[in-house]
C-alpha cells in the first residue's frame, strides 16, 4: 500500500497477503467502465446537494475501498478466515473481488434516495454485475459472486446483520471514512449537524498491523467532536460485523488543551 493524504492507497503493483491478479483486473474494468464512473458522480447529488449531509461519491468510494482493501489485506496477513467466497465453492482470489465490487457499488442507491438506499442499491448494483462479471467469470460462479456482493453491499448501512467477512470488511471499511476532508461540502455550506461537526474534529485514520490483533485503527481527532464518529457511528459499523475481536480501534485527542473533556477512545 502506498501512501496517499494520509491514507493507504490501493497500489496493484506491491504485493499483497492475498492472490491478487483478478481483483486487479477487475478494478481495471471499473475505473474504464463509462456507467460505473457515472453512477459514482451521480450518487452525490441526493445526500450533498438536496440533502446535507457528507460526501458519498466518487471520493468517498475511492476511499472506503482503499480501506476495504487494506483492511482485508491486514486481516488475511493476521489468519483471519474469510467465508464468503469459500461458502460459495469461489476461490480464494474471489474474496478480493467481492470486496473490491462492494466497495465500488455500495452507495449507488442514493441515486434513489439517501434513505433506505442501501435497498436501493441492490437492483442497481445487480444490474451492473450482470453486465461486468460475464468478462471474468462463467455463468455459474458469475452468479455466485453476485450474491456475495450484494450480501456486502445490504449490510453495510442496515440492521441486517453480515453473514461473511467480506461483508465484515465492508461495514467497517465504511465507517472508516470519517476525516474532515468528507465533510466539507456541508459545511462550507453552513451545515453545523453532529455528522459534518463530528467528521470535522477527525484528522487522520490510520490501519496497521496490531500487537494483539491482526488490525490496529488509529485515529488521530483535534476535539471531542470526533467521539460521535468514532464511539457512535464506527463502533455501531464494527459490532455484529464478524471482526470485532480481529479490529482494535484506539482514538486520540490531539488537542493541546488542558482542559480536554475525552483524552482516548478504545473500542
């Protein structure tokens, strides 16, 4: 992974704990894909523009998959057993492939509307997986992998809770998106609600390898702000995803000031 603002940045080239070559392909395949790109850029306009709230587009996918990615490499490099794609009878290099497509179709939905659209997003992203997975795969495993996506992409926002660790990442991965850079839109715009607040006083995430866990998530805040993102909204992401006891979350106040309200936050 290389570095990039702060966070990891996907790199295909470096080498990875997991087999590679096809989720790279795929990844080609989408940033080519003419559709794909367009649906990204036209997910925003309901949540940002009409609606408020923080970014979800093309900015937000690039980065929640950096995440994903980089979450299911620790993880993988730490034991962690995958189930999605073995589930199914798909190889261990599909794995990636469903996080990478999941990652990439999980918020189209909001070209519907930003509530419930985690519902929405699954006719949506069913019918762009119909399209794309016949380049990669046979009719059988095509719809195999499907299934696994579409798994993630429901449970990544809802209360139906994730069956598989893909779906796991997902989840997770979302949350993770929480810097101030993702908030900026709203609040340029005059939003003060406890989202662009709260995403506003984080100011780094971080994933690396843990001491006591495969994965250890770092979060740098400059006030108390942040505690909704992190000990509200991510905690809520990591509970019930199957990697609560793989994923150690440590938040930090890096105020100065002596008066700090909450100094660290460990989930």
């Amino acid at each position: 992974m290389s570095e990039m603002s702060g966070t990891h940045a996907y790199d295909p080239s470096e080498e990875h704990a997991f087999p590679d070559e096809k989720a790279n392909d795929v990844l080609a395949y989408i940033e080519s894909d003419e559709e794909i790109q367009a649906y990204l850029e036209a997910q925003n306009v309901n949540p940002v523009a009409r609606k408020g709230y923080n970014d979800h587009g093309a900015k937000h996918i690039e980065i929640v998959r950096n995440r994903a990615l980089r979450l299911y490499d620790l993880l993988k490099a730490g034991g962690v057993a995958f189930n999605g794609a073995s589930d199914q009878g798909l190889a261990e290099a599909d794995e990636a492939v469903i996080v990478a497509l999941a990652a990439t179709l999980h918020d189209i939905g909001h070209v519907v509307h930003r509530d419930d659209h985690s519902y929405y997003s699954i006719p949506l992203a069913a019918d762009l997986l119909d399209r794309l997975l016949p380049e990669f795969y046979g009719t059988a495993d095509a719809v195999r992998v499907k299934a696994e996506v579409l798994h993630a992409i429901l449970c990544h926002h809802t209360e139906e809770e994730p069956l598989t660790t893909e779906a796991g990442v997902i989840r997770v991965a979302d949350g993770l998106d929480m810097e101030r850079g993702r908030s900026r839109i709203p609040y340029e715009r005059g939003g003060r609600g406890i989202n662009t607040i709260s995403s506003q006083a984080i100011q780094e995430v971080s994933l690396e390898p843990g001491d006591d866990t495969p994965v250890l998530v770092e979060i740098k805040m400059h006030n108390a702000a942040g505690v909704y993102q992190v000990d509200t909204l991510l905690k809520d992401k990591l509970e019930r995803s199957m990697l609560e006891d793989s994923i150690r979350i440590v938040a930090v106040n890096t105020s100065g000031d002596g008066e700090r309200l909450v100094e660290r936050i460990e989930l």
